[in-house]
C-alpha cells in the first residue's frame, strides 16, 4: 500500500508537489496520467482508447523518447491531451548530484513544451525540489497502479485501482514496454470501473498556458 498510495510523510519529502486535488463534497473526479511515453508500441494505443471513452490524460514524457517520435510527441496534443517534463534520460534523483539532475530535467525541457514536471521512480532530493519548484509544477501521484510490475497481472493493477482510487485521485499508468503486457487489458477495465462510479476525468493544467 506504501507504493500504490503514498502515506502522510513521503508526501512530506516533496513541499508543494501536487498529490491529489480538491475536491467538494460529492464531486468525483481523478486525474489520468501516463508516465515513460511516447513509444509507438504503446503510446498509441492508449491515446486510441482515450478517443473510444472521449476521456483526456496528462502524459508524462522522457525527452529522449520526444526526440526520437516528434510526430508521436504532436499526435499526443493534437488529441487534446496535457504533457509534462519527465526528464531527459528517465534518471533517477537519488543517484544524481543536483547540478545534473536538474541538467537532465533542462535537456527535456528543450523537446517537451510545459511546465509540469513529475520526477521518475517518484523521488527527489530536498535540492533538487528546490532548484525545479520554481519553474515547474511538480506533480506527484496518489494511486500507483504498479502497471510497470512483471509480478502483478491485469486482475491485479484493475484491484489497485478499485481499492486506491478517491476523489481526486492523480492515478499513474506508464505507456511503456514494461507496462504493456498488463496496460492492455487493466486500462479499459479501470477506465469501465471509474466510470461506472461515476467518476469524471480532468488533465492536470499548466501554470502557463501559452507556449514559450
């Protein structure tokens, strides 16, 4: 549960980062995002499905992956979907200095038009939140559906999400290799079961709107 939901403390680790949104007294809302992308084994897939449930996500994007699909890159916001920084080199935090970590996250910056930032494998250095904080929106997670995980099946990541997901919610899939063997069955399930409960489905807004 630690990984799926992360408790009070971890969220401590990252002042400011956006965990889960606000949200009234009976509304129901969640937040769709994608991590690792884009691919074109997987990326489009996913954005097919979107199109089917007329649902918009937020894409989380190694900049690497943006350099080599630009037209995948463009397919993704002509769609009508958000797209955030997710390092150049999917790098992890705790094994960079500051200096080269947030280097990295500037090198995606150049492919990557946005202001949101989410760190891969969810962790930060106290410097490193620092340094980004100030030009990026960081945006963390409250369901970790664990899609990634060659010791779960479908049945598995589909229970994640009915067991984690609240009002508000920003849930995490990945549009990656990994992912695949798992996303293609428990994503349109998960998508059916939100729904079914009757949640709604938002992407997660820039602080600027316009392009640089």
């Amino acid at each position: 549960m630690f990984i799926e939901r992360p408790p009070g403390i971890f969220r401590l680790t990252v002042p400011g980062g956006f965990f889960r949104g606000r949200a009234a007294r009976g509304e129901k809302f969640v937040y769709l995002t994608f991590d690792d992308g884009p691919i074109p084994e997987v990326t489009p897939w996913v954005l097919d499905v979107l199109d089917r449930y007329g649902i918009k996500a937020t894409f989380f994007m190694v900049g690497d992956n943006v350099r080599r699909n630009p037209d995948l890159y463009a397919e993704v916001l002509r769609r009508g979907h958000s797209v955030g920084n997710h390092t150049m080199h999917h790098v992890k935090g705790s094994t960079m200095t500051c200096r080269h970590y947030l280097r990295d996250v500037a090198e995606a910056a150049a492919h990557i038009d946005s202001d949101l930032f989410r760190p891969p494998h969810g962790w930060l250095r106290p410097r490193q939140t620092i340094g980004l904080r100030n030009h990026f929106r960081i945006v963390m997670f409250d369901l970790v559906t664990r899609d990634y995980s060659k010791k779960l099946n479908a049945d598995d990541v589909v229970r994640k999400v009915r067991n984690c997901a609240r009002p508000g919610s920003v849930i995490v899939f990945h549009d990656s290799l990994k992912s695949w063997p798992r996303l293609q069955e428990a994503l349109p399930r998960a998508l059916d079961w939100l729904i079914e409960q009757g949640y709604q489905f938002r992407i997660i807004e820039r602080w600027q709107k316009q392009s640089r």
